[in-house]
C-alpha cells in the first residue's frame, strides 16, 4: 500500500506540473511525505504534528489570487478510518488558529484532499464542519473573529464542488 500512495504523490505532482499552467498555476515547489510534515509547540501544550502527504507552492497567474500560493496535500486511498480522518482536521485547525504558517506562507494553506470516492468525499466533509462547528464551541465568541464563518462557508462550497467534479467525471460533459 505504501508504494501505490507514494506513487499517487508523485502523480498529483506531475498533474499539477502537466495541468497547472492551462489554469494559471505554475509550481514553485514540492515536498513530499516527510518533508512535508511540520511540528510546533502551541502555548502551554505538547508536540503537534501536522503530517501532509505533499505540500506545494505556485505562483497563481490570473485572476483576483494572482501571486504566490501554497497547499497542503492529502491523498486517501480509503485506507484511513474516518476517526483517524477526522484527528487530521483537528490537527489542521490548530496550524490555522495557531498561526504556524505566519512568515512561512503567504497566507494559511488550504488543504487539496483528493479522495477515492464522493461518498468517501461528502463523509469527510461533513465530519469536517461538524468538528469546525465542535470548535468553535469550545472556544466561544473569540473564535468566531477569527474566520469560522470563512471556513464553515468554504466547507459548504466544498460539499458543492466536490459532489459536481465526481458527477463530471462521471459523466463526462
């Protein structure tokens, strides 16, 4: 199983490098597997790892998001629990409150989850608002300034266009 996600890896990359400039994404960097992973030491905790399969950078070239971007990348090849999947979205939330990516990125990156299936897909998504919304309970009125009506709104629109790329590929137009 390890060979075939790392396989997958290295094919997102040369999609990205195949595709990408039709659509106004030339790569800028790449880093796979290990060198991905970022740890960092909220205030007053322990240890947290954040563990993409892939990061990468590109330099957007047309529209309103012109400029320098990065991403993170998870490819699921159905192998992981939803549990596990879901310990991932906390993981992220907290690079994003925490703010590790300041100085580092351009702005938080978004997370490119590329997965088996739409119900595998729609599953994650919700568990993902569900988990957000769980959140920003726990951190109450402090929270809600810092982007969740962003995010919840993101998680929506995913929900849409995830459910519209696995008809089309489908059904091809």
């Amino acid at each position: 199983m390890f060979a075939a996600h790392a396989s997958l890896i290295a094919e997102a990359y040369l999609a990205v490098c195949e595709h990408g400039p039709a659509a106004g994404i030339e790569v800028s960097g790449w880093w796979p597997d290990r060198q991905a992973w970022l740890t960092w030491r909220p205030t007053g905790g322990q240890d947290v790892t954040l563990s993409p399969d892939a990061i990468v950078t590109a330099n957007l070239t047309t529209g309103e998001t012109a400029g320098p971007a990065a991403a993170f990348v998870e490819i699921d090849l159905a192998t992981m629990t939803q549990t596990r999947l879901r310990d991932k979205v906390r993981r992220y939330l907290a690079y994003a409150e925490d703010q590790v990516w300041a100085g580092r990125w351009p702005h938080c990156p978004p997370l490119l989850l590329l997965m088996t299936t739409e119900a595998r897909a729609v599953t994650f998504l919700a568990a993902a608002a569900a988990e957000l919304e769980r959140h920003r309970r726990q951190q109450g009125a402090v929270f809600r300034y810092r982007g969740t009506g962003a995010a919840r709104q993101d998680l929506s629109t995913s929900t849409r266009r995830t459910v519209a790329s696995f008809q089309s590929l489908i059904r091809p137009r």
